[in-house]
C-alpha cells in the first residue's frame, strides 16, 4: 500500500474526538467475540502493515501489541467495518488460544444468569505462567 | 429481579463517564457480529425485563428500542460481560434476519480488500421497504 492509499484509507474511517475507533476482536474460526479495545491511526496502520492486532491503550496511552508480553498475538485475517464506518471487526486467528489477561479463551467469559453475573468459562492458563513478572 | 439485585447489577457495570457501556450484539446461532452500539443504565434495564435488545442511541441522545420502526427486533437470548465489566456482549436472535439500517443482515458489511473498504454483503430488503417514513 502506498502512502497515499493509507492515507486514503485512514481518513475513510470516522474517528471520535480522541481520533479512536472501537475494534472487536472475533475468532475468525469459531466466531467466538474473543475482545474488545480501540484503536488510533497509529495503531490502525501497524495492524494493516504487520497483519496483527496492534492497539492503542487507552489506560497506558500507548501502542499495545497484542501478545507482546505473553505471546498470544492475534493474527490478522480479515477487517471489517460498519455501516456508519466507526466501529472495526477483526477476524483474527488466536495465538495460544488466550485472549484474555486473566487466562482464558476470551474476555466475555461472565454470562448474567439469575440476575448475576456468572463465570462461564475456565482459566485455560494461570496468568502468573503467562505473564513472567 | 428485586429493585435492590437490579441496582446491585447496574453497579457492577463499569459506565464510562458519559453513563454507558459498549455493546455488541452477535447472532446466537451464527455468531455473526450484527452490530455495535451503547448503551446506558435504562437501556440496560430495559433490555433485561423487557428480554429484547434497547440501546442508547447517542445521536438522538434518547433510548433507542431497536426495530422500534423496522421490526426488525433483537430478541434477547444471553448477556455477556468482559473482564474489565466495561463491555457487553448480547447474542439476540434477529427478527427479520436484518441487523443493518442499510437492509443488509450485519452492519459490519464493508471488508479491506487491497487496502480499499469492499462490500461484501447484499441488501436483504432495500430500506425504503424496511422504514415507512
């Protein structure tokens, strides 16, 4: 992609305020919602370019590479974004098959079941093992 | 639900500063992701005893009852939330088989095909059809 054409292709996105956009991570074989986080043009262009996920931390104001501590990368396969071009969806191929800080497969492990929100879904993984501190 | 586990749940939410939460609402059998919006305390509620998907829609800044117009309803089949309990993921089961205002069956319709936003996705129904306005 040439510059222009990146540059093209940013200023097709709508951006808040803060010049982020909401990104949904999916597991692009089960589908499954695997995360959640935002992205800045920035992090936008690294994920395009290096074909991973490459977010923008909004707690530590700063570019979060995927996976950069544990290893678990997210592995671009497709992008898709919105109607109102403001949110992004990326199909992503799992590293590890943990997506989540706490171990498990996915961040959306709590279900409201009975008025409370429930753990349903175990830790694949201590985080302590993961993240080498 | 008592009024005091309702409020209980309410304050296990993480809102944002502006009293809302992310949500994104995937298909319960295809686990197609149809859509992406906000929503705050009474749209939560709301979506839970009503067992439909009602959101806050940001731009009318008033409670947006999904298929309110086009019929189109979200019936709500479960409810998630992250680790961080700021995002929520609801799988619905999508009347009419059509999430988008565009007529189209996801919102997320538009792909990156060689650095250009290609669409991928048909119109189901043109809008026109949908909204009798």
């Amino acid at each position: 992609m040439t510059e222009n054409d990146r540059q093209e292709l940013l200023e097709q996105i709508k951006w808040t305020e803060d010049g982020l956009i909401p990104v949904v991570a999916q597991d692009y074989q089960s589908k499954d919602i695997l995360m959640f986080a935002w992205m800045n043009r920035e992090a936008f262009s690294l994920t395009i370019s290096e074909q991973r996920a490459i977010y923008w931390s909004r707690s530590r104001q700063k570019i979060w590479r995927k996976g950069e501590e544990s290893g678990h990368i997210q592995q671009l396969k497709e992008v898709f974004i919105d109607c109102d071009q403001d949110v992004i969806v990326l199909k992503v191929e799992q590293i590890g098959g943990i997506a989540c800080h706490t171990g498990r497969r996915s961040c959306f492990y709590r279900k409201l079941e009975e008025g409370v929100w429930q753990t349903v879904e175990a830790v694949v993984k201590n985080p302590n093992e993961i993240y080498h501190k």
